[in-house]
C-alpha cells in the first residue's frame, strides 16, 4: 500500500535537513508514539551521502485500545536505515521490524524542498504484508492482507506527520 504525505515548515531547508539527519534522536522525544530512538551506526561515503541506522521503541499510546492487546512488545521495535543525500536534499530509507522479519516490506524516501525561505517535506513510501513469505504466518488469510496493510499504514502517517511537525517545533525552541 503506498502512502504520501507534504508538510511545510517556515525553517530553511538546510536546517531541516541536517535537524532531520543529526538531531532525530531530541528531535522525536517528545512523541507519543516513540518510547525512544537509539543511533546503532553512521557511516560516511566518500559520494557525500551518510548511511545511518536508528533503533526505534515505539509505544502502544497510539494503537486503538482495541489492539493493544494484541500487539506484542516485539512488534513495536524496528530499524530504520536512512540513505542522506545532501546533493538531492533527499532521503531514502527502509524500514524492518525484526518481529514480522520477511513478512512485511516497508520504504520510501524524504524529499527537502526550498519553498521561498522555508521547506516542504514531500514524504512517499509503501508498506507490504506478505506472511506467505513466512513459514509461521502461513495460515493468514490472504483476505486479512489489505486489512493489515491499512491499519499499519494509518499508525506510520500519523507518526510521519507528528515527525515533521517535531522538527519544526524543535527548531522554534531552538530560536
């Protein structure tokens, strides 16, 4: 299932983009969603772009009360690599939760566009659900995939928008 999302910030776009790059781990703390964010590696290539990986915890404030129950820690725990293009103002990242392993694939890319003397953050991604890839999820139903797809995309916009909204607060308090 794909998914896009724009936000616009009054900062210049340097700014958001190296806050973004360098700072995610104040930057996301104040969100629900994230118990914590932890940088597990950064890695500079001579092309000019940075690799990071990011642990994230997320909480369960955010699933409706009716999943919360279902949910297991496990599957509140991913890793984000990030791809930092500072030549295309972009970011391209993959997502991977250790709990669903090969059952799901999850990426997409940041693009940090110049809008007068502020940034607009075009988001794009997808989110796939395959658990015929996974021997222990075999028995899902392929009739519950789009289901599944659906609801774990409507946990990651609000989670997308709630971060672009973060940057730019961390950065009026910042100022």
């Amino acid at each position: 299932m794909d998914f896009s999302h724009s936000e616009r910030t009054h900062h210049p776009r340097d700014l958001v983009f190296r806050t973004h790059r360098d700072e995610l781990e104040a930057v996301v703390a104040s969100l629900d969603a994230v118990g914590r964010v932890e940088l597990r590696s950064r890695t500079q290539h001579a092309s000019g772009q940075l690799e990071q990986l990011h642990r994230w915890h997320g909480t369960k404030a955010t699933l409706p009360v009716f999943l919360r129950p279902f949910v297991p820690e496990n599957l509140l725990v991913w890793q984000q690599t990030t791809t930092w293009d500072p030549t295309g103002w972009r970011a391209d990242w993959e997502i991977d939760v250790p709990g669903l392993g090969a059952a799901m694939e999850c990426r997409g890319h940041n693009l940090y566009v110049e809008q007068g003397t502020g940034t607009q953050i075009d988001i794009a991604g997808f989110f796939r659900f395959m658990p015929d890839r996974v021997p222990e999820m075999a028995a899902v139903p392929s009739s519950t995939v789009p289901v599944v797809e659906r609801t774990v995309v409507s946990l990651i916009l609000p989670l997308i928008k709630q971060s672009g909204a973060a940057v730019a607060s961390y950065l009026d308090k910042r100022r």
